[in-house]
C-alpha cells in the first residue's frame, strides 16, 4: 500500500511539473480595440443661460422727419457722449436648450443736436430725439460644437422713434406757411412719435480661436416693407412750402461682430462693432438713420 502511494505522488509531481514551471501567460495586446478618436465637435452643454449688459457707442447719421419736416441729425460716435441727454438703458438676454436658442436685446436712447432743414428753410432747428428697440428672436443650431456654432434665427424688432423740433425763427415769410400745414400757431415748437414691428430673419455663428478667445458675428434684415403705406414730406417750392407724397418703405438690416472673452467660468465680456440702417417712411415719421460704432458688453453665464 504504502508502495502504492509512492507511486502516485511521484506520477502527480511530474504531470503537474509543466504547469509549475511554465511562468505567467503571455497576454496578447495586438487584439485588444484601439481607443476611440477624440472629436472635435463636443457637444456642449444641454442648457446655457447668458445675461449681458450692452454698451453701444452708436453715432447717429441720416434723415430723421416728424410730421413731414426732415432733418439731417448727424452725431458721430466719438461725440456721443456730449449729445446724451441722459444715461440709455440697455439689456440683453440669451437661454439656450440643446440646438434651440432664445435670444433678444433692448435699448432706449435720447439724443439732442442741431440739424439742418434741407430743402425747406434756410434755417436750423433744435432736434431731440428719442429713440428705442426691443428684439426678440427664436433660432436653431446647425452646427452645435463648444468650439464653432452657426444659427439661424427668425424674430420681430420693435423700433420707437419720437422728435421734438424747435425751429429758429429768423424772420423767413414761408414760417407762417409752415404753422398752417402743421396745425401750430405762433410758435415753433411741435413733436411727434411712431413705434412699429419688422419681422426678422438673420444668422449668427462664433468659433473659437485660442483658448477663452473666440469669433463672433451677427446679421440680420428686417421689415420687408410690411408697415409700408403712403407717406408724405413737406418741401420747399418757389416762395412758399408745399406738402408732396413721397414713396413709402420698411426695411431695416444689421450687422455686428468681434472677440468674446470667457474671463471666467461665469464671465464673459465681447469687444467688437455693430451697425444698423433703417430705411422707414410712413405717414409723416422719416427714419432713414444709421447707427454705428463700437459695442462692449459684459455678463454672466449659467
């Protein structure tokens, strides 16, 4: 028996010895998948709130008329500062879900200047001029990358306009001529104001071009002549001054763009440019203005 058992460790021993010396496995890594790709279009976050605070040094040039008389108002931005007749208000707003975006700014401004009569007196007058917008707009995503994003973008623009003019007597005969088209008496003072709403439709995009610097840019063109009627202008014929119908219109186009700063995670600041043109004529309102200079904004995002 005990000759039996013997014989048995022995034959255990060398059937076991290969396993025993055979070392580790060799494992076999040419198998094993690569990692995924690392791609350049991550998707950003669900949900984005920004609210900013706009200042835009817009100077003011162009034809501006209340009641039929026009005037050319014509403040340069770097004068701005001189002709407010008080600080504007501005607000700017933008909620993104996904590839949708909710977006809209506003700003009320008072301006007071001289201007010229052209083709009516040869005098000038004392305008000011309040002006305001409010805009909002819905659009979507077709490129939604946390490094480039490009919308386009569908809204109304609400514009207000609103003249006092106070025009210097200088003794010329056609003043009395003047009064009774306009329904004044001995004085030369009268104001007038008109609000309306333009159907917009634009695109706007930004890249990023290093680190926490990135491209923006913005444009959009608005009314499509869907407040357009009759409209008139009071001019100067011979000695006296006569009321003619004129072509009414209603278009509106802006552009605006710059750098954006992300300071922080929470805040962000934009440098750049911003222009608007109206070309409106209704009734007796003119605003065939430009608004253009420099815009800085800063804010916070969420």
């Amino acid at each position: 028996m005990e000759r039996f058992v013997n014989q048995f460790l022995i034959a255990t021993i060398v059937l076991s010895a290969p396993v025993l010396l055979a070392g580790p496995e060799v494992y076999d890594t040419s198998k094993e998948a690569p990692p995924p790709p690392i791609s350049w279009c991550e998707t950003p976050p669900a949900v984005e709130i920004r609210i900013g605070i706009p200042g835009w040094l817009a100077g003011i040039s162009g034809d501006t008329g209340v009641k039929g008389i026009v005037s050319s108002p014509d403040v340069s931005f770097d004068q701005l500062l001189r002709h407010l007749t008080h600080v504007p208000i501005v607000l700017a707003a933008d909620i993104r879900y996904q590839r949708w975006e909710f977006f809209g700014d506003g700003q009320y401004m008072e301006v007071g200047t001289s201007a010229t009569l052209p083709g009516l007196l040869f005098t000038n007058a004392n305008l000011h001029l309040k002006s305001a917008l409010a805009e909002g707009f819905v659009g979507y995503r077709l490129i939604n990358c946390d490094k480039a994003a490009l919308s386009l973008f569908a809204g109304a623009r609400y514009s207000y306009m609103e003249g006092d003019l106070s025009i210097f007597n200088n003794g010329d005969a056609r003043l009395v001529i003047l009064r009774q088209l306009l329904g004044i008496r001995n004085k030369l003072d009268f104001s007038g104001s008109t609000g309306w709403i333009d159907p917009v439709i634009g695109a706007r995009g930004k890249v990023k071009i290093w680190k926490a610097i990135s491209l923006y840019a913005e444009g959009d063109v608005g009314g499509f002549d869907a407040n357009s009627g009759s409209a008139f202008e009071l001019h100067r014929q011979g000695r006296t001054i006569v009321r003619e119908s004129v072509d009414s219109s209603d278009w509106s186009y802006q552009v605006q763009g710059g750098l954006e700063f992300q300071l922080t995670r929470s805040i962000w600041s934009q440098v750049g440019w911003r222009y608007l043109k109206y070309d409106y004529n209704q009734g007796g309102f003119t605003n065939k203005t430009e608004l253009n200079g420099p815009f800085v904004q800063g804010g916070v995002n969420f």
